[in-house]
C-alpha cells in the first residue's frame, strides 16, 4: 500500500482524492488546504487527517504526494515533496512561467524524471488506443495528426486574466498530445480569434487554431474553442501511410434516435473533464503508482512538462505577433 | 437498342419511363393508358405516341413491354405481351390471387422464367451488396435474416380494403427479400397488431412481425409497420457464423449535427419508394435489357412471384387464425 | 452503512462482493460458500469473515444477502434469509421450475415484492435511458419493441443439459425486458434452430425467435443466438409513434479506424456480461440500497421473477410443438 | 433546349458531356478537341458531329460552351467563346498564373459575372447542404471552418512539375470553399511537408495544411494530402455558436460489417471525384443552365476563380518562405 497526501482540496483535488480511494494498491492518508472548511470536508468524506500547510505533508510519513494546489505553488510543493523523499504526481503546468518550470526541472535534477506531471488526457483510454496503435504501425507511418478539442463553456474573464492565456492554460494539453505523436516541436504558427467580447477585453483568445512543425518535419494541427454548446468536444485524427485512426467524442449510453425531425442522433457527449476524463485519472493515478512501485521513473515527467510549456510560450508569442517562432 | 412500351401512365409507370428514357441500350417506343389525359402527357415527357388499348400494345413492334397497370390486370397484360412475342417485365404482384398468378404461370409453361417480376429491391446496391457478400461466404454460413420495413404513410383505408391486406400489398417485398437469403419457405407465422383504428376498421393489420422457416430450418424474421415518422424504414441485417452484414437507411447528404440537445444527428432518411429505389428501378431494368439482349431468362420471374404470393397467403391466414401455416 | 453477506463466491458473487465493497453506503461483511477455496480466497481478497453454510448467514448480524448460488438453491436460501429478516437480492432465476417459483412467491406473500430479482439489465444505462425516454413519451405511444440478445459463445453441452433450455437460461433476461417495455404477456410464440450440433445433441436450440404479443395487443419480437463471432451482441429497438430509440452496442473506446479495407471501423464490442452490464450490476445495487434504506419494495422482484419464468415456460412449449402457447 | 459545345474531349470533358446529355433543358451539340480520335470518340457515342478547332466552336449556333480544355487554353477559350456571345461554364483554375486570370477578368468586364468556374462541389449535396444550413442560422454565428481533403493517389511527377503546385492544382477548390463559407481572405499561413521523395524531388509538396484569415477575423484551416490509403477523403465542419455541422465522406452502399475483427465496418469510400463528385457536375450544370436562361450572373464566377488564384499564390508564398501572406 503507497499511503498518499493530497494537496489542494478543490475540484481537482476531489477528483484525485477518490481515485486514490478507491485503488486497490493506495491509501489515502492525509489531506491538506489553506482553507481549512476545503481540507475538512475533503478529509471528512474519507475518515482521513488534514493538515493545513503543504511543510506538514512534507514531515509526515506519507509515500507519495498528489499536488493539485494552484499553479504559482507548483514548483514549491514540488519541490519540497521531493526534498522529503516524497514521489510526486502534480497537475499541469509545472508553473505559470517557462523560466519558473526550468529552474524547477534544474532544480530536480535526475529527480525530475521520476516527478509526473498530469497530462491526464495521455491515459484517456481512447485517446491510448490511437496512440498505441498507431506506435504498433496499424496505420503504417503516421504523416498527419488534428487535434479538435473544445471546452464546454468560458471561464469567467478574471480567471483568463491571470491563467497565462489560451496556450498555456487550455491548449497545453493538446501541445502535450502532439508532442506524444508527432515527437519534439522544432515551429509553432499559433492564430488566435474572438468569439466571445469580454474574453478579448481581457487580452486573451478565446478561439485558436495552432500548426505545430515536429522535428522531422511532419505537421500537426490543433483547433480550439473555450466554448462550444454541444459539451466537451475532445477529438483527434491521426492520419498515416496506411489509414487513419480516429477519436470520437463519449455518451453516456449507446442509444440512437430517429424522429420527424432527425436520425441517427446520440445524446449529449460527456460534459466536462470530470466526467471524461475519469478513466484517465484513475489510470494516470495506476501509471504512477506502478512506477513508485518499481522506484523508476515516470512519463509524462517535469521535462514533459517544460516542453509543453515552451510550446505554449511559442505560441502565445506567434499569435500576438503575426508570426511562425521558431524553438 | 430494345424498344420498349410502358403500360400504365401512373407513378410507377412514370419511373419506369424514366429508366427506360435514361438507358443507353434502351429506347421508350410507346404509352399506354386507359386514361388519355394520362397516357398524353407522359408520351408528350417523351416525345413518343401513346394509346389507350394493351391490345395495340401487342400489336406494335416493340421489344418488350413494362407492365404497370393495376394489379387485377397484370395477367391478362403478362399473357397478351408474351402470346405477342414480347418480354415483359410486370410489377409485383402477379396477381391479388394466388390461383390466378398460379394459372398465370401454367399457361406462361417454359416462358414463365423469362417474365421478370418487379421485386424491385433485390437490385437495391446496398441490399445487394448484403446478398452478394453473404454469397461470397464474408460471414460464414447465413443463419438468422432479419427484415425491418416500415412505409412512411399508410395508404387511405379505402386502398386497404382493396389491396389484398397488408401481406399481400407490403409485406410481400420482405418475403421475396427473404426467399432471396433463406431460400424457399415452408412455414410462416403472422402476428398482426393496429395503431390506426381506420385500418381496423377496413379489417387489415397496420403493424406486424412474420417469422418463417426456411426449408433447411433456418429462421427469418421481418417487422412492418404502415407508418413510420421518420420515414421509409428499409433495413435488414444477415447474421453468420462469421458476422453480420446490416443495411441501413439512406440519406441524401452525409452531414451530422451537434448541438445542444443532439449530437451525431443525420437528416431525414430517403422519404419513400421513389426516392429509396431509385437506384433499384435503374438496376433492374439493366438485368432485365441483359437478359432480353441474352435471349435468356430472368430472375425474379413468375414463379418467384407465385411463391412470395402463396408466402403472403399463408401470412394471412396464419395472422386471421393465430396459428403456424405450413406450405 | 448496510452489511452484506454474499452467498456463493463465484464468478457472479465475485462482481457483487465488488460491487458492495466500492458502494458508499454498503459493507461487505460476511462471504459464504461450501467450497471453502472458494470462500476463503473472496474473503481474503476484501479482508471479511467467511461460512460454509447458508444458516450461518441467516443466523449473522448482516442486514442483506446477495445470493448467488446455484439455481436449484435460489428459493431455500431466499425463503431462509427473509424468515431471518435479511434482505434479499437473488441473481435470476427464481428458479429452474415455475411451480417451484410460485411456491416460492406464495411463501413469502407480501415479503414477495421485497426481494430483489437480479435482471440487471434493467439497470443498464444504455436501456435504462430507452426506457426512461420512451416512458417520458420521446417516442409517442410505444407500438413495437424488438431485441437482439446473442451470446459470444456456447456453454458446455453439458451445461446446457442442466440449464432448462435456452429460454430459461438465456431468453429469461429478454423475456424480462420485453415485459418491462411492453407489460405483460399473454401469448408466446417460439421457433428454434441450432447452428451447433452439439447443443442439438443436449435436446436445446442455440438460436431462437421468439414473439410476444402483450396483453394490450402489442408485438414484441426476440432473437438470440447462443454464439456470436463478434462478441456480446445486446441491442434493441423501441418504436413509437413519434418516433424511434435504438440502443447499439458498447465499445471499450471511441476509436474509427479508416484503411484500404474498411472505413468508420468500430473496435470490438464489449465482450461478455461480466464486462458489458458492469455498471447494471453497479447501479442495480444501489436500487436495491435505496429500497433497503426505505424499507420499501423493490423492481423488478419476485412476481417478475415468476412472470419471466412463465414466459420462459410457454416458449418452451411453444417451440417444441410448434403452436403459440397463451399464459 | 440550350445547344451546348464541350471543348476538350478528356475525362472532364466527358463528365460534362454526360451530365449535358442527361439534362432535360441541354441539348449537346458539339464536341471540340484538337485530337481527332478523341473528338471522333465522344461525339460518336452521342451522335454529335465534332471539330478540332475551337474557333469554329465560337462561329457555330451553339448557345453555350464548356471549357475543359487544358488550363493554359482557358483564358483563350473563355474569351473567344464570349466575344462570340457564348455563355461559358470553364473548368477551374482561370489561368495557372494570376496575371493572366486577371487579365481575363479585367477584359471580361461586366461578362466576368456570367461566366462560371468550375468549382463544382459547391453544388455536392452534402457540402451545399451544410452552406445552407450555416446561412439559415442553424448553428449560429458560424466561428470556425475546417476543411479535410485527400486525394487517393498523387498524380505522376511529371504532372506535379506543370501543375503550379499543390496550392494552385488541389488545395484551389478548398480555397474556394472556405471563400464559400467564411468571405474574403486577408491572410494566408501555409505549411508543406512530404510523405513521397518523387514529389519532394520535383519541388512541390504532397502534404499540407493552411490557415486562413478571414476579412473579419474568423480562421479556417484545410488539412490537405495527395495520397490516402482509404481513398478520396472529402470532409469539413463548420462550427458555429449553437452547434457544428459535418460533412462526412460518401460510400456507395449503407452497409455495416461485424466480425471478428471489427465493427460497424464501412465498405469503401468514393473513390475519386468522378464518383464522389456526379452530383455535383450534374447540379452546376443546373445552376449554370437556370442562369442562362434567365440571362443572368453565375456564381461561382470569373472573380471567384481570380480570388482563390491569389490566396493559392499567397500560400505558395508562405509555403517558402516560411510566413504568413497578406492578401
């Protein structure tokens, strides 16, 4: 049994907190949050102890430590925990900040290998499918890779403004997901557009289309949307030599409709990342316990995890000035 | 180029017209109506004379004759056009009675496989994609076909009362469509329901499930219904020791929609028989010119007509008197 | 928090005792088996106490009995844990023998309508949304429902030998299906085939259509199949008069594959009951919690249970002599 | 009756001829083709007499002319054809070089309106389809296009060196198309990448993907590929702020396979746009037949076929040079 310490009892940490709950090989031992009504409650619905300061989780005898606080504390619980000889699984971004994430990176060393961090959607059984068929060469090379990938609705305006933009905050994801295709990115042409006024009086996108340029040259494709009014629209295609592989949105159930007015309509796609992605946090969180198990490293790691950022740097950059940056 | 002469200036005559007029090895020589009005106008379509008489039909130089008139009719148009010299293709049924499409046949004798009768869906590509794989062994040996054949609308219950019942004048399709897969029959079973009161009331089912054993043992199924909101429900599924092979509707376009209440959403399916089979009308009026230029004879002829009609009987009798009928 | 006991520790116990250990509100508190391996190893897995006797559950402190023993000991052991005052959730069958059942049901008089019949496929999401939709009218009146129920592959011929016959064994969860969508049953018509001669050698057909007219007039259509090549095939269709709702079947992903041979490819569907009513079973427990905790009466219960194994009863007969059987 | 003269007796010119003599209010009158046997041919099979020189096309009584001859000849023939008062329905592209379509249009004029380019899947069903939906508002305010378009097979290199290159002989219809859907373009970011070394070695790509900046603000984006196993890949979505439309690719039969295998398994698509695209040269001819008679403008037309030159220009640029293009 690895006994695990969650910091940050909010939406994420709620998420993290069941999966470890209910992992045969895990143990949830401790909750911690600033606020304290947070870490009770989240502690209470599991019977375990909180603590309200992350140096507290560092101390105690846990085994591994799940970092979902906000972002700016990142590296430093990421830091401390591994400093206590904790294994760390800790939310995307690394940091806000490129310079932050590589210091962190500088910081751990060989440590930073074996930090995970949670490019969630890399477990998403479907979306490991593709990617593990098209690694065993079922679509023969693969040449092309589309990323579509909407969320269901805005953040409010004042969390855009201190998210880092688009590409750091939404799109980060999906850099994750073509590098994990197509491999490192040498060129990022990053287009941003305005759907949505209040998003733009806040200085950010709200709609972008991203062409990325691998090291071998092969190209990739990401269109995004912070809203979209069918849900949560998470789909890729990659496209190779012999055939395409290609990931649909989820249901809930396999019912099919016809009516006057149409055939063939499925209910609403899943809603938001809890309930898509459920699959793929309780497989991330298997994936990483598997590793501390084995005391080895992990993938997607801090190194993982800067790439990412450097992308979205790239990007941020190319769609303010009009240009491809190069990295 | 074979001549050809239409019987019947109706909307099934008017399609075959068309067919005739669009076929490159085919030229339309010749209407023929009862009704002047009827006959003119189609024959001014065209560009070609019309008459009023089947019997100046027989008597012209055409090749071959389409027969579209109505039903009661058929026989006499089928003997008169092949005692001429003609061949002929004559819509389905052979008659509203089995002794009559019986007779029709004994007096036919040899030429009675050289008569093609219209069970138009056998020449549908998707459905016959299905027969072709299924025969070409892509999912081992056939063991269960099932029939799902619904129409758009019920006809007016004054039609009903005189068609002969729902076996006889719609069913009638699914049991040479059966035939086709299963070979020939040797029981039938007929459940009729009602969710029209008026088609009660004119004493004929509007829904209905037949099952019927095929000589070998096998089993098919079909299910009817008059009316159906969505349209011209026209599907079947061949399941083998290998797989399945389903066909589905048909729609005019390719587009799916999302939005907030649907996603995946088709449009309406091909609307009714016109739109359905207008591929199937083409294709078997080519079988049928094939088989002319070959001299040879055709399938389904009338003995497939005589069979599905005594099929149709059978359905009748075993759906009055709740029981199995054999053959 | 409910405890529960889970008699019998085999394949099916093993899913309850999973199911009860991650339901919030239940306790797995006691395991019972004869065969001690067995009880020993089921228990060991959850850290619980174990028995080889049933009277030692009756005679434990826990609140409810799941019971997944044999069929022939359905009845003891739910007669046994309701004069103990426990709950009870007993897979299906009731029983192998209708009289058997109704002895059964007239013993536990009103306790009848509190003990839970495992048909949980009721539970499913995938049906249960059909249902939900069709009772809320999103299709008009309901006029016609059809199932296509096929296993992956054959039991043992020795196991059928035993099993009552394909419609006791196999058809009772469509049977219970077809009376949830369509009330109950008044006249069953049966039609057998084997395409494996070895279970024509047991005395039992592997496939079978079966027709069911309702009491209301309705048409409800079966067909199963004991193999199936490409898995668990678990679909139906409800027709109405505004329109229809089609329930396909599950894949692990939603992953199309496009190549030189197929397009819209769908992986395989999901393998066998263990895998693809995971969340039935889930979701049919925390029902019956929810009844527990409201001291109420559970569906479906022991009259389905009875009325299910009519049906079963009446298609056997019907199949074998060849005529419709009236309940 | 419209009389109509195709010049150029090649696979396009034969498309046109077909769909000209299938049409109720054409009349094919003239076949133009330097080379005999191929003149001779096409006009034998509909019994029309032929002439080498396209000159004597414009002195003969035939109303209208349709150009498929080889693209330096385009300008030429368009202009001689309306100097003598022909309609004209010329294949796209206007000139291989964007002076010389603009030198085309400025001699045209007022006439520039009424001659049409052959951009014929704005008339394919099921991409008009989604154009009419989007401008009746079904999805909103349209936000984001993409367009996804694979030939089957590249085209010999020898024809790639001739051919202007990928933008200007195969992403020009998808240029078109997001011209269609999204107006004017003021910019244009294209991407190019090889998967075959011969089309590399002859200087061109056969991969690519565009992004364009529509006049006010909105992006679309064409995912583009010379080969693709599966065949002519012809999709696009249009995304709007109450929902998206998605236009899939055709197949030739509604037929679903399951095996062992796979799943809900298509048969093949379209295979090149004489298949995928009949409609569509069967709809423009109607568009441009209706225009004729009622003597009026075209759309597309002259200036459509100039503007998607200069956004294939511009890409051809960007593609280079490695930036974005204004227009």
């Amino acid at each position: 049994m690895i006994r695990f310490a969650v910091i940050g009892a909010g939406r994420i940490g709620q998420v993290h907190a069941r999966a470890v709950a209910s992992h045969p090989q895990a143990e949830l031992a401790l909750i911690c949050d600033p606020f304290e009504d947070n870490a009770k409650k989240l502690a209470g619905q599991y019977g375990v102890p909180y603590v309200l300061e992350a140096d507290e989780v560092f101390a105690s005898n846990v085994d591994a430590v799940i970092i979902g606080s906000p972002t700016p504390l990142h590296v430093e619980h990421i830091l401390g925990a591994v400093r206590a000889g904790k294994r760390v699984l800790c939310e995307k971004p690394v940091a806000l900040d490129l310079a932050e994430a590589e210091r962190c990176r500088d910081e751990l060393g060989a440590e930073a290998d074996r930090v995970m961090i949670g490019f969630n959607r890399r477990f998403d059984p479907t979306f490991a499918d593709v990617h593990a068929r098209v690694a065993a060469g079922e679509i023969g090379e693969l040449q092309q890779f589309t990323v579509i990938s909407r969320d269901p609705a805005a953040p409010p305006a004042g969390y855009v403004a201190g998210s880092g933009g688009i590409f750091r905050d939404m799109t980060i994801h999906d850099f994750d997901m073509v590098r994990h295709f197509l491999g490192d990115i040498v060129e990022v042409s990053a287009f941003g557009s305005n759907s949505l006024p209040e998003i733009a009086e806040a200085g950010d996108f709200d709609q972008a289309v991203v062409v990325l340029r691998a090291a071998d040259g092969r190209v990739g494709t990401i269109v995004n949307s912070r809203t979209c009014v069918y849900g949560y629209d998470q789909r890729m295609e990659a496209f190779g030599s012999a055939g395409a592989l290609t990931a649909d949105n989820l249901t809930s159930t396999a019912v099919r409709k016809a009516s006057a007015d149409v055939t063939e309509a499925r209910g609403p796609i899943l809603d938001f990342f809890l309930d898509r992605y459920v699959d793929a946090y309780r497989l991330e969180l298997s994936a990483f316990i598997d590793a501390v198990l084995a005391d080895g490293s992990v993938v997607p790691n801090v190194h993982d995890g800067v790439e990412a950022l450097k992308v979205a740097d790239a990007a941020t950059v190319s769609a303010k000035e009009g240009r491809p940056v190069k990295l």
